[in-house]
C-alpha cells in the first residue's frame, strides 16, 4: 500500500475537518500573548504578557472550551480569517500552510511529542508572565515571541507545499 500523504498537504486549510485544523496547532502558547499596536504608525510589538486563561507552566489555556465566553476579544482562528492577521508568530502552522510552506520538524503532528516544541525553544512555557500579574502590558514588550527561534532550526521554505493558502 503507498503511503498516504498527510492532511495538510492535500486539504487547503479551508477543506480541513475541525479536528483537523485543531491539530494544527502546536500549543506552543505565542498567540495567547498581547500584543500592542502604535496607533500612529500601526507597528506591532509582541510582550511577554499572557491571557488571563494560559496556564504558563504548561502553555495551554486553562479553559479553551469556554475561552471567547470568557475572554471576549480572544480571536477565533478561521481559514478566512487567516489572511487578515499579522500578529501570529512565524512558527505557527496556520501561518506556516497559508504561506505554502511545510510544518517544521518539530511540529508534533511530525515528531509525535507535544514536548518537541518546547525543546525547540518554540513554546511560552516557563517564559511570560500572567496578565494579572504583569502590571502596565508595555513594560514587557519582547521579542522572541514574533521570531523564529534558532533552535527550532530552518523555516521551511516557501513553495514546500502546493494549493494551501487560506
């Protein structure tokens, strides 16, 4: 039997089921940190501040189910939405797909270890600050979390995958 090439790359990111699309993220947590935008300039800086809700000793939300109910302006990812965004982090297989470029080697849809992000130096665990804690979010502008970490390796390439943007 030949092997069957994987979901994200032969479904655009719009054909993909929920629990598809689900697994595309890498829990790596750089989504849930604020972000500020200059209102002049339009200039986006990445803090290390945390939603109230990411738990940042695992960098997971503590209640995704319940996440927009109770964090109002918590975005909910879409395909649509995708090409209107700016703020996801380079390392972000939404981000990665829409740009037709392949999931990174560590990404644990590839590695089968959800753990593969944080020794890449990907994930905010043990690195950001809770909201409630963090007092004035511009004291802690940063920012790795708008980069690609080194050793995460190489950013795949553009073209890597075919027909995938949003």
């Amino acid at each position: 039997m030949p092997d069957v090439p994987p979901f994200w790359k032969t479904k655009t990111l719009d054909a993909m089921t929920s629990a598809e699309w689900e697994s595309l993220c890498d829990g790596c947590g750089r989504c849930c940190l604020h972000k500020l935008r200059e209102d002049d300039t339009e200039r986006l800086h990445h803090t290390e501040v945390a939603c109230r809700l990411l738990d940042t000793d695992t960098a997971r939300c503590s209640d995704y189910a319940n996440r927009r109910a109770r964090v109002p302006d918590c975005i909910r990812l879409t395909a649509k939405r995708l090409k209107d965004i700016d703020w996801l982090p380079p390392t972000c297989a939404y981000r990665l797909l829409g740009e037709g470029r392949d999931l990174p080697s560590w990404h644990p849809l590839l590695s089968g270890d959800p753990d593969s992000v944080v020794r890449a130096g990907v994930s905010v665990r043990g690195r950001v600050i809770n909201e409630r804690q963090a007092g004035a979010t511009e004291d802690h502008i940063a920012t790795w979390p708008g980069s690609w970490p080194r050793k995460a390796g190489k950013r795949p390439a553009i073209g890597s995958l075919q027909g995938n943007e949003p």
